[in-house]
C-alpha cells in the first residue's frame, strides 16, 4: 500500500506531520477478492461509498464503520485494520 506524506504548515511556521492519521487496513484487497465494486461493499455494510473509499486510502473513519465494514467482508476487525505502528 502506497501511503503519502502530507505536511500542514500553520501561523507559527510549524509544521505537522500527518501520517500519524493514515491508517493500513486490508479494506481494498479483501473487497476485490470476493469481488466486490465499492458501491456493493457500502451498500452489503450500510454505508457510503465514500466512506468505503476513505477507508481504502487509510483516512480516519469511525470505529462503528469499520466494524461493519469487517462484518460485511465477513473477516474479523483485526484481519481487516491494523495500526500503522504494526507493520
């Protein structure tokens, strides 16, 4: 998984680092193996599409979701989202 690098840079000069949010997860590949589009994993989860794809990108989404997202893939939440620390 390619995870990009984004820096915010505020008022002050200073200068965040904004991997500490991106988060690995095992959303896409799971998805792809059954197959399903995006648009049928939201809808088997209960959820957008959006938010299946902010998931596969590793941005923040809420712990609920991703549950159903585990559910829906019929995997366990530890197959599917690990921290980045992990790896």
């Amino acid at each position: 998984m390619l995870i990009s690098i984004v820096f915010i840079k505020n008022n002050e000069d200073n200068i965040y680092d904004m991997t500490e949010n991106i988060r690995k997860n095992r959303v896409k590949k799971y998805r792809e193996e059954i197959p399903l589009s995006i648009s049928e994993l939201a809808r088997k989860a209960g959820l957008t599409p959006q938010t299946i794809a902010k998931m596969e990108k590793g941005l923040p989404t809420r712990k609920n979701s991703q549950l159903k997202v585990a559910k829906a893939l019929n995997k366990k939440y530890n197959e599917v989202f690990e921290d980045i620390t992990d790896t």
